[in-house]
C-alpha cells in the first residue's frame, strides 16, 4: 500500500493515530502492588505485549510477547473464522497482537488468544506457554487461582483440563455477548468463574429467530460470504439465558420473567452462593437488579428503576456495596443532573452529572463526573456516609481513574496530552507513554450557545487572520451516547487538519447527546431527526454571529455512523443551510436498526410508526439538491451496507445524481490506514463541491 502524501495523515496512519506505545487495558491487582496493562514498544509499532509493572519497585517486565510465541504471526483478525471474527468484532478486539487479557486477582496468571490459539501468561516466573484448545480461542478468562482457563470455540465453552465442552452441544451460542448486549448495552462477555473455580456462570444465546445478513468481501473472493444473525427493530431478539454450569457436570438455570425482562445488562458472582445480575425490558425503561442462588436459580429483586422515557446506563450501578447498601443511578429533584443513590437517598447534587463509578478507595467511592462545563471530566471521592465530596484532579481536560486496594491510577488527557500517574500513600509516579507526540496543540474556541446553552467548538487553521473569510465545515456526530466537545486534545487532532485544510471546523453537541443534564438527553424521546437538526442550524447561525469569518454561503457537512445519518439528512432537509454533504456509513432507516438501541429512543416501530417515518431518510431523496457522497464499508456489521444502497437506490429512481465510495473489507470502525485514506477523498469531494 502506498504511503500518503499529506504529512499528518500519513504520521496517523503510521503510528495507529497515535495510540501504538500508548498503555492501555489497565489491570491492577487487588492488593494494589502489581499493574497489568497492554503496549507496542513504540510509535510505529502496531504490535502490543503485556507488561507487569510491580508498583513497589517500579519494575517493568514483559510477560508476554506476540512476536516470540508466533514469529510472523501477530493475531490479524482476518485470519480467523467467520464466527470467531464477528465475535471479536463486537468486543472491538482490533489490535494486532494481544487484543485484550484477562488475569487473576492478583494479577500472577493472565490469558489471552493470538491468532485463535490460547496462552498463559506466569507473570511471577516470566513464562508464557501455550495451552492445548478445542478451536480457535475467543475470550479466555482464567478461574480465581489461575488453575483452569475457560474459553469459547465454535460456539461452545470450554474449561482446560476438562474432557469434553463444559457447555451443552445444542446449536446455542454458549459463553458469548449477543449483539445487542455487545453492541448496545455494555456487556461485552458470557462466562463468569465462580470465585471458588468449582462452575461458571454462562450465557446461552439462541439466535435461530433472528433474521440472517450477509456479507461478501470483494478484496476476498477466495472466502465464502458471511452470514450473521441480526436483531432488528420490531423483530425478534436472541433468547438469553444464565446457567450455572458446575465443573462436576450439574446445571442450573437462573430464574427470571425473562419475556418481561429480555435484556441481561450485567451479570457476576458476588460470592460463592450469591450471583447478582441487572435485567431491563425491552424498551430499557424499567432495570432490575437481582440476587441469585447459583444452586437453586431462584432470584430476588434487590433494586427497581424506572424512567418514563428511559434508563440511561450508568456503568458502575447498580451494585451493593459490602455493607449491604444499594448503590443507583438517580436523577437530582429538579431533574437536571445525573446523580447517584444510596438505599434510594441521592448523594450528590444538581451541579454534579455522574457519568461512572469507579468503585471503592480509602472508605469512599470513587466517581468520573463533570463539574460545570460538560467539555470536562473530573474524578470525585465521595463519602457515602455524609456527602462530602473531594475532586481529585484539577484543570481543564478529561480525567479518569482505576483503584485497587489504596492504589490509584489518574489518567488525565488535557491541552498538554495524555498523563497517566500511579498515586499510593505517600508517592507519585508516571507511566512510560511510548506514542508519537500529538502533532497538534489544538485550542478549539468553546461556547455554549442559544438558549438551550448548546455544546460547541470552533477550530480555525494554525495562522489564520481575522477577516480572512473560511468556508464552514460542520464536524459532526450528535448521536445518544456520544460526546463530542470534549477537553480531550484526541478528540482535536483530525479537525485541525481539516482546519488546515481551509475549513472553520464547528461541532456541537446537540440535545440527544450525554453530559449536559438528564432532560437535555432525553429531548429525542420518539424522535430523533428534527430536534438534532434545529439544534445543528440554530448553533450554527449562533456561532456565525460570534465569528464574522465564518462564511455561511459555504457550508459543508461530514459525519460517521450517526453522524453520516445527520451530515445527509442536513443537505436533503435544509439545503438553504447546507451545500454539500459527506455521510459516512448512516442508518438511513431505523427500522432496519438493531432493537436494543433504537427501541429505547423511537420505541417499537409498530407504536410509533409516524416516528420512525419521520427518521427515515429514503423519502426524503426526491428532494436531493446539494452534492452527497455516501460512504459505507462493506464489512460493516453495525450499520449494513444496505443502509446506503437503499438511500442510493431511492436517490437513483428519483433522477437525484450523488456520489458513493464503497471500502471492501472495512468495517464500521475502520483499521488501520484506511480512516486517512477515506478523509482523502472526502477532501477532494467536499472542496469540489463547494468550489
């Protein structure tokens, strides 16, 4: 493949938009002493080792490499079958390398596969030897001593030093995250061990009644085209089931009103006689935390909550805390922060919104919230007793921690970069970030702006001179659940060269996107399209009046996923605002989406049909009066390519010219070079387009 032309992008496709060196998949053992964590040995490498640093001592060793246990061979996920690459796909295990881990408590064994096949880390001896297993190896975790491993093949679970699959041969996926719960619900695994290591808690997923999609890789002939089973809306879901599956060969199946309650959320073992797991009805508007005897399968509900439009996620809740309390999402009396309760009394106040509990340090526990501005993210220790809250990160930026123990782990991506400290007792330390450093210190000029107090950015080129008019390039994704002004200098890296390019980049974050307050995410209840819209043009106009070099007879619109849903639907419904569009992989029709995320804001389409009309792009084609570029890949199993052939077949009929650049082999979330080499042609469209 040939190297690109442009600098940074070509330095961003080099160095895995640099992130290759950077440490990342953190892991700290319970008693705080020892840290786990993945990383390439530098910039340009794409390869990432496990390493264990020994926090006394500051010790680096390298418990694992890639590169010596399979010489040429480095876990490309092309190389494995069709079931095994879907199932990493949905986990986002893209890395070459080891994509991800799973260790002990105490961090001394830690497994992982490579290229399908299973080994086991002995980061005390050093040693890393390879395990005999029945196919090729999808998430292994190892039981609490690090004695067994259980692992997926094919399909079914397996636990080493057994005869035979632990998990009944009959047909189900056994052991796996379904899509949904991957995709949509932040579950991303179906086995747990049980802290004694005699069974292991498994999902059991039956997907015969969901419709089928297939996929065939042109760049690929030589492979048959894949076929994968897909919940869509107002269609029927994977039937989920738990059971306790002993290693002496008794199974138990957990009880719960699984047709009212469909959706398992989270799942694990408190202890050995307790397993405690949080279900949702289908439209996420009631979640239930339940208690679960793993030899009976009778469950108790411990927590209930509701939400009239839906409950937002809230990772870390609920949960118990070892004193028996009930730890919830909640939101403040006023409705206008996200909060957290203990036994239904709410900790925190309106200027809090809480977006994760970490866990427990010292007696408190530990939250990410922000504290004013939405941009930014900060790390609070919050006394459950009284209240009292102290934050422990200072300054503009987005900060995040782990904690084990009285070991805590501050990561800090600010204007300056990305820092990650190590705090215990009395010391201080950094961990080696071995990236290439970010190109770019971008300030991008934030403002909240209309009445709503709306999210918003503007990146100018490096240099530019006031009164120098700029054509507008809208930055774009305003999707549920994505944020997209953040204090993070990541998140700036590639407007600025699109700045450089000669745009005024502006992003806004409009309602229907987290961290602003509870009623500012739930403003697109049943509806998606026209209140993004109006926010974008409002913010857009506002914006205008505050930079006078923002030339608005020249505005062009990019988005990805999501926001290649509103970059089209922003040229096919406001052509006097936008003129042209790039609209990258976009669910042009919702009731071709997966349940889990769009029942939850449009409902069911056969409730609320005129919704899902409304959110439609295809009727929309006749009106097409701008230049529009459609981009999909076509191993996109998120948004199927079928999403933009309809929008371009409808396009075609109605006598509408557009453009449309398929990527064989890519999927929705593009590897590699492949994201610089989309953003090239992007380039040249939108610059044509707008003369």
């Amino acid at each position: 493949m040939t190297e690109l032309s442009d600098p940074f992008l070509a330095l961003s496709a080099r160095t895995g938009r640099f992130s290759y060196g950077a440490p990342r998949a953190f892991t700290l053992a319970a008693d705080g002493e020892r840290l786990l964590f993945l990383r390439s040995t530098g910039p340009q490498d794409p390869v990432e080792r496990l390493w264990l640093l020994d926090l006394t001592t500051r010790q680096e060793t390298l418990a694992a490499d890639p590169t010596v246990l399979l010489p040429g061979r480095t876990g490309q996920l092309a190389d494995l079958p069709a079931l095994e690459r879907r199932l990493r796909e949905r986990v986002r295990l893209w890395a070459p390398g080891i994509g991800s881990f799973a260790a002990t408590p105490d961090c001394a064994i830690a497994v992982f596969a490579l290229d399908g096949r299973l080994f086991r880390a002995d980061t005390g001896a050093g040693s890393c030897v390879e395990l005999p297993s029945a196919g090729p190896v999808f998430d292994p975790r190892p039981s609490t001593d690090g004695s067994r491993t259980a692992y997926v093949a094919d399909g079914v679970l397996h636990v080493t030093g057994l005869d035979g699959p632990l998990s009944p041969l009959d047909g189900a996926l056994w052991g796996v995250a379904e899509f949904a719960a991957a995709e949509e619900l932040g579950r991303h695994r179906g086995h747990w061990w049980s802290p004694d290591g005699s069974a292991v808690l498994a999902a059991r997923v039956d997907e015969a009644d969901l419709p089928l999609r297939h996929f065939a890789d042109p760049t690929r002939p030589e492979l048959p085209a894949d076929v994968f089973a897909y919940p869509q809306a107002g269609g029927p879901n994977a039937d989920v089931q738990l059971w306790v599956l002993a290693l002496d060969g008794r199974r138990t199946a957990l009880e719960w009103d699984a047709e009212r309650y469909p959706y398992v959320c989270a799942a694990g073992w408190e202890d050995d006689g307790e397993i405690l797991l949080t279900v949702a009805d289908r439209l996420q508007q009631t979640v239930l935390l339940l208690s679960a005897d793993p030899a009976t399968g009778k469950t108790v509900e411990l927590s209930r909550t509701t939400d009239e439009f839906w409950v937002d996620d809230l990772p870390g809740t609920p949960a118990r805390l070892d004193d028996g309390g009930l730890l919830t999402s909640a939101d403040t009396t006023d409705g206008r922060a996200r909060a957290i309760a203990l036994d239904g009394r709410i900790l925190t106040d309106e200027r809090l919104q809480v977006r994760r509990v970490v866990g427990r340090l010292r007696g408190g526990l530990l939250i990410e919230a922000g504290d004013g501005d939405p941009a930014d993210q900060h790390v609070f220790l919050l006394d459950p007793a009284d209240g009292a809250l102290r934050r422990l990160t200072e300054g503009p930026g987005v900060h995040s921690a782990l904690a084990a123990a009285d070991t805590l782990l501050l990561s800090s991506a600010t204007a300056d970069g990305v820092r990650r400290r190590i705090l215990r007792e009395e010391s201080e330390f950094t961990l080696p970030d071995l990236a290439e450093p970010l190109p770019y210190q971008v300030l991008p000029q934030l403002a909240r702006v209309t009445e709503l107090a709306l999210p918003t950015a503007v990146v100018y080129p490096r240099g530019h001179l006031a009164g120098q008019r700029l054509p507008v390039l809208l930055d774009v994704y305003g999707g549920p659940g994505s944020q997209a002004i953040a204090a993070d200098p990541r998140r700036w890296q590639l407007r600025q060269w699109w700045a450089d390019q000669g745009f005024a980049v502006v992003t806004t974050d409009n309602r229907g996107t987290p961290f602003v307050s509870p009623a500012f995410a739930k403003a697109i209840f049943r509806r998606f399209s026209q209140v993004a819209l109006d926010d974008q043009v409002a913010a857009l106009h506002a914006l205008a009046e505050r930079h006078r070099d923002l030339d608005l007879t020249r505005v062009a619109v990019r988005g990805w996923s999501y926001g290649g849903y509103l970059a089209a639907l922003a040229v096919l419904r406001r052509p006097d605002v936008f003129h042209a569009a790039s609209a990258g992989a976009p669910p042009t029709d919702f009731r071709h989406y997966d349940t889990a995320y769009t029942e939850r804001y449009l409902g069911l389409p056969q409730d609320n049909p005129d919704g899902y009309l409304a959110d439609c792009l295809l009727p929309d084609a006749p009106g097409l009066s701008r230049p529009l570029l459609l981009i999909h890949g076509l191993a996109d199993d998120n948004v199927h390519p079928s999403h933009t052939l309809l929008l371009s077949q409808a396009l075609h009929e109605a006598g509408r010219p557009h453009s449309v650049l398929p990527l064989p082999g890519v999927s929705h979330l593009t590897a590699g070079g492949a994201h610089e080499r989309i953003v090239t042609a992007e380039l040249a469209f939108l610059q044509g387009a707008l003369g």
